[in-house]
C-alpha cells in the first residue's frame, strides 16, 4: 500500500494538461502500462514511470512527444490541450 496520492493543482495550465491527459487516457480505457505501450508503438519511447509524472503535472512532455501521444488516444493532438 502506498500512500495517498494529492490532488493535481489544475489551478495553473500544466495542472489542467496533466488532469485532460489522465481523463482522455481513462476515457480511452487503457490502463497507463498499456498507454505507454502504444505512445511506444506511435514512435515515442517512454516507460509508465513517464507517465505517471506526466498525469500528476510533475513534469511536462516534450512536444516531440505529443504526435505519438494523440495517436495512441486516437484523437486529435489539440485535443490534448485545455481550452485556457
């Protein structure tokens, strides 16, 4: 058992990124292994750890990132980003 994860503070834009990737990534069904997995397979090499960090707003991906992330959600990569 790990301890509690706190709240993503959304009150700044990569807070409201990182809570959209997290929604769209659920949406999606797949658990983060198996988004990472794809992200992978669409020409981005990252592990889960990655990823975690990048649905908490503790760190932000690179946009080299991005093309591979829209297309392992199968969406639009504007569809990333938060309206503000």
């Amino acid at each position: 058992m790990g301890r509690p994860q706190k709240p993503v503070d959304d009150s700044n834009y990569l807070g409201r990124f990182a809570v959209r990737l997290r929604k769209l990534r659920e949406k999606s069904g797949m658990t983060v292994e198996e988004y990472t997995a794809k992200v992978c397979e669409n020409g981005y090499p990252i592990v889960p750890r990655t990823e975690y960090h990048w649905e908490r707003a503790r760190t932000t991906p690179p946009l080299e990132a991005i093309p591979a992330m829209a297309a392992a959600l199968s969406i639009k990569i504007r569809t990333l980003f938060p309206d503000s």
